[in-house]
C-alpha cells in the first residue's frame, strides 16, 4: 500500500530536549515536506527537499531542522523545542507536479 | 508570490443542503490546482483536482472547475451529509512544481 508514515504519531516533551520525528515514503517520491499546522493559521511549509542531498527552507524553518539522506526517509529534528512549537505536524511527498501525499500526522506538546 | 484565498468558515448546512466554498488564487502560468480534505483527527487527503484550465474535478459527489478566466476553484456539492463534516482546504502547485500552497481551510459541519 502507497502511504507515508511518521512517528510518533504523539509526543509529549519539555523545553530544550532534543526530539526527531521520522517520515518515510514507499512511493519512490523526489519531492518531501514537513508542514505544521496550527488553528487559524492553516499549514506552513517548514522545509522542504526535492531530492536526496537536496534540502531547503520552507515559510517558517526556524528551530527546525532536516535531512535527506536516504530518499525514502525525511526527518524532522528539533535540537531545542520550545513551547511554540506545540503543534501538529504533516509529513508529505509527491513526484513533480502530481498529487501529494500526506502522513497522519504527529500531534506534539512541548512543555 | 503564488497564494490562495478560501472563504472563512465555519460554514453550518443542515444535511442534504447545497454547498459551496469558494477558492480564488494568484499564480503566474498555468498551476494545478486541488481540494484536500481534512476529517476530525486524522491527516489530509487528497480530493479532487484538475491540472488544466476548464477541466473540472470530481469525488464522493463534490465537483470544482478550473476557471482560468476567474482564477477560481470552487468546491461544490449537490446535497451534503453528516459525513462530509471536514475542514477543506484548496491549494495549488506552480508551474514551476514547487510548494503545495494552501487556503486556511474551511471548516464545515452538517447538522442532520
């Protein structure tokens, strides 16, 4: 079955601990993203690779990180979570222009 | 820049009611556009899209037409039910094949 996971689906942490949230694609995608999303704000593309070795900030890369070194797999990396970065976060992939795909979701509570 | 403008909600139907929610957008060329669709708790999917002018999308009785002229995509259905109770979001790739930009989403809720 296509599909993109992530984990953990929850996560509950405190401020200035280190956390990643892993993403991986069986779909052979170029193209993956992290969003996050947050009420009245709708999603915001936090980074974004269109290839492996290939990484670039999206609308709001600030206190996150990623890397691209496999193509499948497309980590989020929080080095020092700070509460506002209490959100929901997506996981996506897709090839070039064609439809994309979303994971469920990882629902996280700095503290 | 490219971006898209959906009308705010919550929008309230009773069930079997018409529906309506609006989506305009800004983009150079020719982008392809798409309606996600966001149920309580779980992720987004996709569902429906059209990737040139006047194709029209259609899924689970929801239909948009890509209006080049308007720079539209409005999501309509017919009769709503309980379970069509999301939020729904419009969006767009450039033609460049970039970010998938999207509207703030509207929240609707069908009451029976």
């Amino acid at each position: 079955e296509a599909q993109v996971t992530q984990n953990p689906r929850y996560l509950i942490t405190v401020t200035g601990k280190k956390l990643t949230v892993t993403c991986s694609q069986n779909m052979n995608h170029e193209y993956m993203s992290w969003y996050r999303q947050d009420p009245g704000l709708g999603l915001r593309q936090i980074y974004y690779s269109m290839n492996v070795e290939v990484t670039d900030k999206g609308d709001v890369p600030e206190g996150y990180k990623v890397s691209r070194k496999e193509k499948r797999n497309f980590p989020l990396i929080l080095e020092s979570p700070s509460p506002n970065q209490t959100s929901l976060y997506f996981c996506a992939s897709r090839r070039g222009s064609e439809t994309q795909y979303f994971g469920p979701g990882t629902r996280l509570l700095v503290l | 820049g490219n971006s898209v403008t959906q009308m705010e909600g919550p929008v309230t139907l009773s069930e079997e009611a018409f529906l309506t929610i609006n989506c305009t957008y800004t983009a150079t060329g020719y982008p392809s556009l798409f309606w996600y669709v966001q149920y309580p708790g779980e992720g987004l999917q996709l569902l429906l899209k059209a990737t040139k002018a006047d194709d029209k999308g259609s899924n689970k009785g929801f239909e948009a037409t890509y209006r080049k002229e308007t720079t539209s995509f409005h999501l309509e259905k017919g009769s709503v039910q309980v379970s069509d109770s999301a939020v729904y979001f419009c969006a767009l790739i450039g033609q460049a094949g970039t970010a998938l930009i999207f509207g703030k989403g509207t929240t609707l809720s069908v009451s029976s």
